[in-house]
C-alpha cells in the first residue's frame, strides 16, 4: 500500500513514472487504514490553465478519500513540474495509464476508479476504454471540443456531473451524446452551476458522495 499512508499523512506529493518523464502528483489518503481501492483524477485543460490543484479536481479528491479510496492526482505532461509538453490528449490519455499502472502496484489487488473534469473527463474516458476501472466519474466533459465518437466500450459504473448553466459545455450536447451510448452513464445535473460549479462545491461533492457509497 502507500507507505506514507501507513505512517499517519493524510495527504503528501509524489513522483510517478511517466511515458514523457516524471509526472508530479498528489495522494490524498484513503479515510482508514484498509482501503477499499484507488482513484486516479485527470485534470482540465493545460493550455487553459488546467492543473492537479482546480478546485473540482480537489473536491473530486476529497469526496474519494473519505469514501475510502486512496485518491492521486498529478499533473499532465508539461504543466507543473511534470516532464514533456502539451500533446492535445493523446499523450495525457498515456500520462493517465501510466498512473493507472502506477497506483495499481501501490495498492496491488485493489480496484482503481477513474475520473476527470472537463478536458480531463476526455482522458479519463480514453484511459477507461482501455483498461477495466471499478467505476468512473466524469465532470462537464467538452463532447463538442474533442472527438468523443470512439468511446463506446465502456461498462462499468459511471456517473456523468453536468452544470445546467456551463458557459465552456453546451449541456445539450452532452445530453445528445449520452443517447448515444450502448451503456450511457447515471447522468446528475447540477442546478444553476457554471463550468467551474463556483458556488456548487459541497454540491458536487454531495453528488460524488452518494453515488461512491452506492459502489460499496
């Protein structure tokens, strides 16, 4: 398991191996001592100001902590400290496996949950098409931004946080493309949140709370 975890932190950065060089990242220890897996969260946009520290990449983390997931986030190449440069998703997808495997022999045996907002929603699901994650959560993905039409093969538990008032995601779109899929997600609609859910923290959080304690 994380050592540091062990050893009485409730949260410390690392360094995982990554496909362009080092990424830098952060663990938010799972709530006890036995955790019931890991959680791997993929940040905005880096060419927009996107990093590990947004504040819904943030809430994301701790929702997961105290549902007792061991929860890391991490910089995409080239934002931060992490190595390499910007690659328009492809190699932020690899970035995201790469901390997939990462955690995996961390905390071997245990399950990983997947999740993302906005630009990382995208990765998220291109990481989760090629893996098997206990579950997914993805948070105002831009469908009309990038090519979302090969993200078909997901089946696992998934749920897909809109804001009804988004200025960046057109929630009609997102909508349309959830009727799409062969297996669509639970989809919860935030009322009156922007992109950024300013003012709609504790909600957001309220809504990844519940559909974790239903994973259990």
């Amino acid at each position: 398991m994380f050592y540091r975890c062990s050893e009485g932190l409730s949260s410390f950065p690392v360094s995982i191996p990554g496909p362009s060089g080092v990424l830098e990242g952060k663990v938010d220890c799972a709530s006890s001592e036995k955790p019931q897996g890991s959680a791997v969260i993929c940040h905005p946009h880096p060419l927009y100001g996107g990093t590990m520290q947004n504040k819904v990449v943030h809430t994301l983390a701790k929702s997961l902590a105290s549902n007792n997931q061991t929860a890391v986030r991490f910089n995409f190449r080239g934002v931060g400290v992490s190595d390499g440069s910007y690659d328009e998703g492809k190699g932020e997808a690899d970035d995201a496996l790469a901390v997939v495997d990462w955690v995996s022999e961390q905390q071997a045996d245990l399950p990983v949950i997947l999740a993302g907002f906005s630009f990382g929603s995208f990765v998220a699901l291109q990481a989760a098409a090629k893996t098997q994650p206990a579950a997914l959560i993805t948070v105002a993905p831009p469908v009309r931004m990038f090519d979302f039409e090969n993200l078909q093969s997901i089946n696992c538990p998934w749920i897909l946080i809109q804001g009804d008032d988004d200025e960046v995601v057109d929630i009609n779109a997102v909508i349309n493309w959830v009727a799409t899929l062969e297996n669509p997600p639970e989809v919860s609609i935030i009322e009156g949140s922007s992109h950024f859910f300013h003012g709609k923290l504790i909600e957001l959080r309220s809504v990844c709370d519940e559909f974790l304690k239903n994973l259990r």
